[in-house]
C-alpha cells in the first residue's frame, strides 16, 4: 500500500487586523517532505507524524508531503495560499499511485478569494488521486465542516477535546480507519447534521464534558466507526460557520444519519449552556485579589492569539496596575520591538518603556512604565499536550508588584513554560492573567485555586452578536431566533 500525508493549517479570524503571509508560515510550521522532526508532532500534522511511526509494522509505504503552518491571524495571501496548494497537490501527482492520502488540515483556513480553503484543497485531490483512494482527513472541532470537503473524503475525523490534547490520539484514529478501508475490514459511510448554532464547547466544563464522553462510549459500536462534534470557529465570515454532528458509520447510511440526528438535536438542546460566566475586568480583577487562596488564574479570551487576536491588549494589566495587585503575573503580550528594547537594556535595568497596544484600537493604549527587567530568554517554548510551541526570544518586566512576560512569537497561553522560562513560578504568585480562550486550562486547571473568565475590549467578542458578519448563511442562533433556525441532516 502506498500512502500520501500533508499539512496546510491556519485558522483564520476574518475580522482580524493582522494579514497572514507565508511569512507566518516560515515563522511557525514550513517543512518540505523529510523534514518533520521525529519527536514533536505539530498539531495539524499529527497525521503524517503517527503514519511516519507505523509505517514498518503496517506495511505500507509513506509519501511525505510538505507541512505548513501558521499561527491564527487574518484573512490568507492569495498567491500564498496557491504557492502552497500547489507544492502539495504537484507532490501528491508525483506519488502516484496511491491507496490513501492523509491530510492534516485545521479546517478553519480562509484566503482572499477561496472561502472554504480545505474544499478547494480537497476538491484538486480527489480529482488527482480519483474516486477509489482513500482520503482521510483529521481537522480542529473549531473548522467549518462544509459540503464540498464532507463529499471529497471519505473519513473525516475532528479532535474531540477543547484544549486539544488529543491530536494525536485522533491521527492515530484517522490512520486505523483508513488502514482497515483500505485492507475491506469496513466500508465507512458519513452523516452530518447542521446544529444551525454558534457557540463555544470547552470540555473542562460539566456539560460538553459529559457530551463528549457519551458520543467517545458509541464508537466501536454497532458499526459506528467515529463520531465528531464540530464546534465551528464564529471569528470567520463565511457561509457555512456553524456548529455541526459529524458520525462515520460501516456501510449503513441510515444509521449513521440516525446517530448524528440524534446527537445533533441534543447538542442544539445544549444552546447557551456551555460557556462559563463572564466578569468585567474590573470585576474579575476584584474577585481575583479577594479570593483567599493561589493561584488564581485569570483567563482573557477575547485577546486570544489563538482565535486571531493580536495578544497585546493592555486593559486588564492596566486594571492590575490600577489596583496596585502585587503577586501577580501576567502573559503573554506580543511586542516584539518591547523584546528587543529589553535586551538592549540587559537583565537588571530599569528604563521606560512602551510596550502593547499597537496592532488596533482593540489592542488599547501602549503602557509606558518604568520598568525593571527581571529576566531574558532566548528561543523559548511552551508545551501544549506532546507538542512544542515556540515563544520565540521573550522577556519579563516587572511594574510594581506584577510580573509582564513579552514575546515575540505571536501564541497564546499554553503551557506553564510561559512564566517558567523566565523564572517566574506560577504557583508563588496570587494571579495569573493568561490571554487564551480555554486551552490554557490543560496546564493551568491542575494548578488553578479558581479560574475566573473576563471580557475584555479585545477584538474576540464572546458575545457573536456583536460580530458585523454579512456572508454566513441564516437563521442561525443566537443571530436570529431559535424558532427559527431549523436544524437537520443535510448529508
């Protein structure tokens, strides 16, 4: 048997003020085929990296393509998207023929010109490869799971927790289907339900915890093969953004369409439930300092990196700073002119400095302070579940009693080597003000005495309703009444 992997990954927040270049692909994954390192599977290429381990004992050979990847950001450069489309489709043409291709793709991936980047990419492979090879394709819950990509493959399979901790479980997953398609083993047959909804699911929560531990218990099952809950990404103007059930089933469509009915009526039942409680930030500042135990970790959603938001919006550090809290730590923002002045400075001086606040309004006002700096660190990372994400060269400056940790690598707040690169150590401090939506939980949950949830000024409003969409397809809640979306199959 021979095989085909590659990756072409980004999500893309529509309203974003930050254009996203091959340039940000060279910054984070760009990998021709080889090059994927043996020890770290890169998220999106979680796929190529679980196929390249079991390729001896399966007995099959692998066709490594190009992997590419970026960091959330805006709307992909045209010509960009194309140079890299055509590197993959021009390496897999080459490789035939083929029994399988396994694509690592996010899912929620737009340029100019191609709304449903992963359709269009799909749509090419299956007109190379032709309709009886395999193709497999692992996405973020966070995609939109549209028509023309559903019709183009023939498993799809989406990572079932939020933080994504099981990529590479769900590669592994993607790779047995198509392996045991491929051998007659089963003949998979998929239904998607459209939920007519826009939410957020994080499965630290009670709710969406015990839905994805029902839908895991199916599969294996009376011919269920696979089930997904597709969350959908609501910082992406496009038609089809909506939540969705996705249920891959052996050979039996009426199964498979009754399972993801089933699921999907009862994940429309689950509307505004799943999201915790937001504070302002002056209140959650507030119940912050009067909590009675540490940590407390303060999570800043709507200036995530990984939903498209710059990451250097200033306003709860302000509100810290207003309060004259001491023991606290906060991270990250993206300043990378900030970083470099601070190495200038050397570890130990005090200077002024201005740092934040310079992609948007929606970044806020610069901070200027005198600060002292307390530590530099070059080439840093963080870890997220197995993989390694890069900080870049970063430095954390001190303003009173707080503790700022800049970068210089556009990412969000994973792993507790954000603070502990720079010897600040999490569990010493108070507060800890992390700037991601909720995957940040799979580090800092063990640790957190409390985790409150603010809402900032930042531009990824939690409220969808203040978002100027004008391409998705409606009703859709909460934009328009629940009567009115009328949910149901539709593949």
């Amino acid at each position: 048997m021979r095989l085909f992997s590659a990756t072409i990954a980004t999500e893309t927040n529509t309203f974003s003020p930050l254009p996203t270049s091959i340039d940000a692909f060279k910054e984070s994954v760009f990998l021709r085929p080889g090059e994927h390192p043996d020890d770290n599977p890169l998220m999106c290429t979680a796929p190529l990296f679980v196929a390249r381990k079991r390729a001896a004992a399966e007995g099959y050979t692998l066709i490594e393509g190009s992997c590419f990847a970026a960091s959330p950001a805006g709307t992909v450069n045209q010509a960009d998207y194309e140079f890299m489309r055509d590197e993959v489709l021009g390496q897999l043409k080459a490789a035939l023929p083929l029994d399988g291709v396994l694509f690592g793709l996010h899912g929620a991936m737009v340029a100019h010109g191609y709304d449903d980047v992963e359709g269009d990419l799909l749509e090419r492979a299956r007109a190379i490869v032709g309709p009886t090879c395999v193709i497999g394709v692992e996405y973020d819950p966070h995609c939109h799971m549209t028509l023309k990509r559903t019709r183009n493959a023939d498993i799809a399979i989406c990572y079932k927790e939020f933080p994504h901790t099981d990529v590479v479980d769900r590669a592994e997953d993607l790779l047995t289907l198509v392996l045991r398609t491929l051998r007659g083993e089963i003949k998979p047959v998929m239904s998607l339900y459209d939920c007519r909804q826009i939410n957020s699911y994080p499965t630290t929560l009670p709710l969406m915890r015990g839905f994805v531990d029902r839908m895991t218990a199916l599969e294996g099952k009376d011919g269920i093969l696979s089930v997904s809950a597709v969350h959908c990404f609501p910082y992406a103007d496009v038609e089809e953004l909506t939540g969705r059930i996705l249920v891959v089933a052996d050979g039996d469509k009426a199964k498979a369409d009754a399972l993801a009915t089933r699921l999907g009526e009862e994940f429309v039942s689950m509307r505004g439930k799943t999201m915790p409680e937001f504070l302002t930030v002056g209140g959650g500042v507030k119940a912050g300092m009067e909590f009675n135990d540490a940590p407390v970790v303060i999570a800043d959603p709507a200036d995530n990196a990984g939903g498209g938001a710059p990451s250097d919006n200033t306003t709860i550090l302000r509100e810290l700073i207003a309060a004259e809290a001491t023991e606290a730590a906060l991270g990250p923002i993206w300043d990378p002119i900030a970083v470099r002045l601070c190495f200038d400075a050397g570890q130990g001086a005090r200077f002024p400095l201005r740092f934040g606040g310079k992609i948007g309004p929606a970044s806020g006002q610069p901070v200027d302070a005198m600060v002292e700096v307390t530590a530099l660190a070059r080439d840093c990372w963080q870890s997220f579940g197995p993989t390694k994400v890069p900080l870049g060269d970063c430095a954390a400056v001190r303003i009173g009693g707080i503790d700022v940790v800049l970068i210089t690598k556009r990412t969000q707040a994973l792993g507790l080597e954000l603070f502990t690169n720079l010897g600040i150590d999490p569990l010493a401090r108070k507060i800890l003000v992390v700037k991601s939506t909720n995957h940040f939980m799979a580090a800092y949950g063990p640790i957190a005495k409390k985790v409150i949830y603010v809402e900032s000024d930042a531009p990824l409003a939690r409220d969808y309703t203040r978002l100027p969409y004008s391409k998705i397809r409606r009703p859709i809640w909460p934009l328009d009444p629940a009567a009115d979306t009328r949910p149901g199959l539709i593949f």
